[in-house]
C-alpha cells in the first residue's frame, strides 16, 4: 500500500512536471509571437487616438472600453477560429487573405492623405455637421474596430507563423494569451494618451511649482502628440498594408519588387555596418509604405472612376 501511494505521488509529480513545462512553452511561444508582433502594436496604438479626436472629453475611456471589447471580439471570436482552421486545413489561404487586407489599409491611408491636402471631404467635419453625438460615436467606434480587424488579423497571423509547428491546443492558448495581453497594452496605452491633457490639468492645480509645471507641459504638448501619432498612425497603414502585400508577393514567388527591397535593404546594411540592422528595417519600411501608397492610390483612383459613372 506505502509503494502504491509512493508510485502515485511519483505519477503525479511527473504530470506536474509535464503541465509546468508545457506552461513554460506556451509563455516562451507566447512571447516570441508578441515580439515579432511588435510593430503591427505600435501602429495599433498610433491608428486608435484618432477615433476619440474632436469627440466630449467625458466619452473618451468609455469610445476607447468599447473599441477595446471590439477588438477583443475581432481576436478572439473571428480571428483565432478563422486562425486555427486555416492552419489545420488551408494554410495557403492565410497570404491572399492579408495581402486583401494589407490593400484596406493603403485604401484608407491614401484616402487620409487626400481629406489631408484638402482635396476630398473631410469625413470627421462631415459626420460633426450630420450626426448627433450618439451617431457620431457609434461611426467612430466602428470604423476603429473595422481597422483594428486587419491590424489584429497580422498580429494573429504572426503569432500564428511563429508556432505554426505546434500542437493546435498550443496554437490556441497561445493566440489567445497574445489576443489578450495586446489588446490590454495597446488600449490601456491608448487610454493615457487621450487623457494625458485631464492629467495635466489636474496636475497644475497642485501646490507643487513642480508639478504644476509639469501638468502645464502636458496640457500644451497634448495637440503636437495628437498631431504627430495622426502622422503615425497614417504612415504606418501605409508601411504594415504595404509590407502585406510585398511579403504575400514573395510567398507568391512574384519577387521582383520584393526582390528590389530586399536588395537595397542589404546594400544599405553593409554601407552602414554600425547601424546595419536598423539601415534594414528603415528600407524595408520605407519599400512597404511606397508600395503601400501605390497600391492605395490606383484602388481609390479605381473607385472614384466607378463613382463617376
């Protein structure tokens, strides 16, 4: 009976053992999968303030807690279904379907810079002179959560790369262990940035000379930051939807533009040896957002030709 007892503690420590290295495992896919993610977060982060610009300062954290739940939607009931049959039955499906989506974002950053050098409508101004403000808000709640719909959909598919070769039960819980931990990060940022000018004022009104001055810098440095993550925010559509399209042509075997980038990436590499990783990226950045802009340029040239007739 002892030996018994003995073998079964023995099993059990060995199951433990087992889960706990399987933890481990999810934890470090999880990781590597939100680390190559990276930069699709950064230009999350950047896109969504925009959505809550010229709306009641009072609606701000709560547009941003329903655009966040979205989000978390598009992960988790969409993306990581759609996410896990793609890997377990037509994994050749996954590039066409983000170079689709890669081609939405050039649309809609060209579309920005055109309402930008004043030669569309402005959508914003348009919707503020229309709508009320529960018309308004639900717009803006929706078209954040159409554009976190592709940028969610290359962050999954970059964590789904990263453990393609795993179990699908690892694949799951490590999709979902990223859905869960961007969307927190990404909103949560989010949420100090449109407040930073509320925590500013409250700051300058303390007694502090100190921190009065520091809440009167937030105050003042509110509208540059809002001014630049819209730069941001734009620029980066252009780069991740034009990266799409130039990684889903070299899956595609269609190399010649990929070609050209990849080319003058590793030039720029070995011209610059001290910085040659960030020469890299920087080229490949700026080749992804000049495919980007051509791409969205000839769909919204394509578009408005239809609308004239």
């Amino acid at each position: 009976m002892p030996s018994g007892l003995i073998a079964l503690l023995d099993d059990v420590a060995g199951i433990a053992k087992l889960a706990a290295t399987s933890l481990d495992d999810v934890a470090g896919a999880a990781g590597r999968a939100g680390s190559k993610a990276a930069g699709v977060v950064i230009d999350d982060t950047a896109v969504t303030p925009n959505y809550v610009m010229g709306l009641s300062p009072e609606r701000e954290l709560p547009i941003i807690w329903q655009i966040a739940k979205g989000s978390l939607r598009n992960k988790l009931l969409f993306l990581l279904p759609a996410a896990l049959l793609l890997s377990a039955f037509a994994p050749w499906l996954l590039p066409p379907l983000l170079m689709a989506g890669g081609a939405f974002l050039c649309f809609e950053a060209v579309e920005k810079l055109i309402e930008a050098m004043g030669k569309g409508h402005d959508v914003a101004q348009e919707a503020i002179q229309t709508h009320n403000s529960a018309e308004l808000e639900q717009q803006k709640v929706s078209s954040a959560i159409r554009t976190d719909f592709i940028l969610s959909g290359e962050i999954m598919a970059i964590s789904l790369g990263t453990v393609a070769s795993e179990p699908i039960w690892e694949q799951a819980v490590v999709l979902v262990v990223v859905a869960l931990l961007i969307t927190a990060g990404v909103y949560g940022v989010v949420g100090l940035i449109v407040k930073m000018d509320d925590i500013g004022l409250h700051l300058a009104q303390r007694s502090s000379a100190a921190t009065q001055a520091l809440g009167r810098g937030l105050v003042k440095a509110m509208p540059v930051l809002m001014s630049v993550l819209s730069v941001v925010g734009t620029a980066a559509m252009l780069w991740v939807g034009g990266g799409l399209i130039v990684h889903g042509l070299h899956e595609f075997h269609l190399d010649l533009v990929p070609g050209a980038i990849h080319h003058l990436a590793a030039s720029a590499a070995q011209a610059l040896p001290a910085i040659g990783a960030a020469a890299d990226w920087i080229v490949n950045v700026i080749g992804g957002a000049i495919v980007g802009l051509v791409v969205g340029g000839l769909i919204v040239a394509v578009l408005h030709l239809f609308k004239k007739h």
